[in-house]
C-alpha cells in the first residue's frame, strides 16, 4: 500500500518513453487534463502520462511500472464521478485514447470488437451502417474501456442490460504485465472462473483492459419517445414502478424532477412544463410501439399522470434523450462556477418511491441546491447536489450529507452504486453493503493479481 506520492525520476521517464510509440509527457497542461474527472474531488496531477498504441506496449509499461512500484492509472474520457482516474499517489496516467480502433463488427454474430479508446458515439456511428447499435448509454460519450471497468450502465439498462451483461470477452495486461484473454464469442459460457465479470467493474484495480468483444442488437423498425407530467416526484416514480410491473417492454423510463426539467430547458432549448417529468421510449413494430404508449398513458392517468404526449419523430426523440443525458451539465450550466456530486443509489424496485421520498426530505434540510432524476425502470436514481470548489468545506459537509443518504438506501437492502463505482468517494459504503468479511475476499483478490498494489492504487477500498 502506498502511504505517500510516487514521483518519476528522469531516468524512469526516458525508459518509459522508450517502452512505446505514442507520447510520454509531463506538460502540465496534460498533466491537469489526467488529474480531474467530472466529480467534486479535488485533482491530483499524475507525474506523467504515457500513451501506449498497442496491447503490447500496456504489458511492458505495466511489467516496467510494477518492477519500479510505479502507481499507473488507467485514462479514457475522464467522465467518471467518484474520482476513478484521479492518481491519488501520483505515478503515470495511463492514457488508452490512442487505442481506438474498431477492429471487427459481426454483423452475422451480433457482436463487436474494440480497443479501449473508442468511443461510445463513434462505435455507434460506424455500427448503424450495419443496422446494428451498441445499447449501454450512460450518457457522456465515455470510452468503450472505460465503461468496462466502472461497470457502466444507464438509461436502456432496463431493455438491453449493463455493461456487464455485455461484454461478452476481454484482452487485458495484468499488473506484471502478463496478457490474458477472458470469455469467449459465444451467448453462454460455463467453462470455469468468470474472468470477465470480475474484470468488468474492478475500476481498473486488478487489470488494464485493452480490448473487449461486445453484444450489439439490431436498430428497431420503429421508436418512439414520450413525456408525461405530475405533481409530486412520488407519484411519478410509483407510476413508473407499476409499469414495470406491469410487463410492458420499455426500452428506456427516466424520471426528472422540476429542477432538472427547468435547467435542461433552459441549456437544450425545450419548452416542458416545469414540473416532475417521466420521460419513455418504446423499440419494437409500429403496431407494438403504438399499444405499448397507449398502454403506459393508461397506467399513468391512474397515478395523476397527465399532458402525456408521444411522438415517432426521429428528431424529436434524438432532441428529447439529448435534453436527458445533458441533465448533469445543464445543472452545473444553471450554477456558474460550481461543481456538483451526483449520488448513485439503486433500490429494490417495491421500495424506490419511499427511497425518493426519503432523499428529498434528507436534502431538504440543507442549504445546497439539489435535483433528482434517475433510471427509475431499474430503481436506481442520483441526487445532483451543488457545492462551491472555493470552499472545501462545503464539500466535506455534502460528504456528510450523501453519507447519511447512502446508509439509509442500504437499510432499505439497496446500493451505494447502481453504475458510478466505488471509486475514492464510497469506500465506506462499499464495507457497510457487503459486511467487512466480503471485502477480505476482494482485498485477497486484489493481493493476489496485483501484489505491489499499482493498479489504481486508493479507490475501491484502502
């Protein structure tokens, strides 16, 4: 365990840079661009970032760096929320951006295969000329490595699943540097230890993943987009988990309070009304898509859900679901200067009305403007709460506070992170969920790939 930075000598810079074909820097400029994500966290700079191009040149900048007991963080968009990328105990920023070729789709098999820089906008401009998409949309345009190792999933989890459930097969370099091959092209596989799965989340604390193989779906003959407004942010959400119940096929289900509908007018030109919001989107026939809106209005109209309106407009749907994945930043557009911490919570689906309710009431009580929106069909939803970068203290006191929001969720048997990860920021949460016993288990798993603890070194759990 590293107890204090870890800066590069000379010497350890010049042989880095003779390990690879792709840039080795120490601009500061660069630097500050690979020591801060889209959390609230305080950057850290790494001591340099290195651009490797190829599987090869990751496994020997990893035997390199675990000989020196170099700390080396994996980099790809930098969209992560809970501090993933920030190098915590300096070392090298390992940047896998230049590793961004889509090397094969399948068209036939459904399936894809990907270096770890590409991204999630890019792959899916490039598959529609097959009739295919990648279904996993956490809004930002992340890298496809990086929505691996956190385990992203996000608005079309509910229809298509996470990426866990995705990522059919890996190349990744372990700590020594050693390359290994986990999982196979196939829709099941039952042939040993699950490799990828525990691969697939691990916040790049066991391996450095420099390739995947992933399920791609066929784009639907018809999708349609919808909005239905109510009065209080409980009956929306009861209405949402009643349609789940109900066995209806949604592909996507968000709900926004009034807050969130007020700054996603003002930063993406929408004119809704400004009041708690279900957004829906329907994949399937004409016909099937037709009789599922009509049946989600029905169900919403008994839950006080009103002005519900749908449209099979291509350019109103893209302009609507644009609105919803830009909610994070039109938050932090309504509060110049600002930064903000976004929860993650995921409950069982029969307590996700009590859980807003709850969270609500919980930041209520405190001075800091807030919103709430979320994956509903999944029950997993995030609190956005503005704190000042120029006083700290107000983010140790949000800390307080999504604390508290935290523990409560996971006494109402649910989650510290539906799709964010453990990160830095939930270390705590993640011993309180599973019980001190299960995180031997991961700190044994951890000793045993990555004995000199280079990989990502603070994040999961100390």
């Amino acid at each position: 365990m590293f107890n204090k930075r870890v800066d590069l000598s000379a010497d350890q810079i010049e042989h880095l840079k003779s390990l690879v074909t792709g840039l080795v820097s120490t601009n500061e400029t660069v630097l500050a661009q690979h020591g801060r994500d889209e959390s609230a966290i305080p950057p850290v700079n790494p001591s340099a970032v290195v651009m490797p191009q190829s599987t090869e040149e990751v496994s020997k900048v990893l035997a390199y760096c675990n000989q020196q007991k170099i700390p080396v963080v994996a980099f790809g968009a930098g969209s992560s929320l809970e501090g993933h990328v920030l190098p915590l105990f300096g070392g090298i920023s390992l940047d896998l951006t230049q590793m961004n070729k889509i090397i094969d789709v399948r068209a036939d098999d459904l399936l894809v295969r990907v270096q770890p820089g590409v991204h999630r906008v890019a792959l899916n401009e490039k598959l529609a000329n097959f009739g295919l998409f990648f279904s996993v949309d956490p809004g930002a345009d992340a890298t496809l490595g990086g929505m691996a190792a956190t385990g992203a999933a996000g608005t079309t989890t509910v229809r298509y699943g996470s990426m866990r459930d995705n990522v059919l097969a890996l190349t990744a370099v372990m700590a020594d540097g050693t390359i290994i091959k986990t999982g196979r092209e196939t829709r099941k596989l039952s042939a040993g230890y699950d490799l990828t799965r525990l691969l697939v989340g691990s916040e790049g604390t066991l391996a450095v993943i420099t390739e995947l193989t992933l399920r791609v779906f066929g784009i639907p003959e018809k999708m349609a987009a919808a909005t239905v407004q109510f009065k209080t942010l409980s009956d929306g959400v009861t209405a949402a988990t009643a349609i789940v119940r109900s066995g209806i096929s949604i592909a996507r289900c968000e709900f926004l309070d009034a807050k969130c509908i007020k700054n996603v007018n003002s930063h993406d030109g929408l004119s809704l009304a400004e009041v708690p919001t279900l957004f829906f989107e329907f994949h399937g026939s004409p016909q099937g898509v037709a009789e599922d809106a009509q049946s989600v209005k029905n169900i919403v109209e008994e839950f006080g859900g009103s002005e519900f309106a749908w449209s099979t407009d291509e350019g109103a749907r893209r302009k609507l679901w644009q609105a919803r994945h830009n909610a994070y930043w039109a938050g932090i557009a309504a509060n110049p200067g600002k930064r903000a911490v976004s929860t993650d919570a995921a409950v069982p689906l029969s307590k996700l009305a009590q859980a807003v309710t709850v969270a609500e009431q919980v930041l209520s009580k405190h001075p800091y403007p807030f919103s709430i929106l979320g994956h509903v069909a999944d029950a997993n939803f995030h609190c956005f709460i503005v704190t000042d970068p120029e006083k700290p203290e107000e983010l140790e006191d949000v800390r307080h506070i999504t604390h508290e929001l935290t523990m409560k969720m996971i006494a109402m048997g649910g989650t510290c992170t539906g799709e964010h990860g453990i990160g830095s920021g939930k270390i705590s949460a993640l011993v309180a969920e599973t019980g001190a016993e299960a995180v031997s288990i991961m700190r044994s798993i951890k000793k045993t790939l990555d004995p000199n603890n280079i990989l990502n070194p603070g994040k999961v759990f100390n």
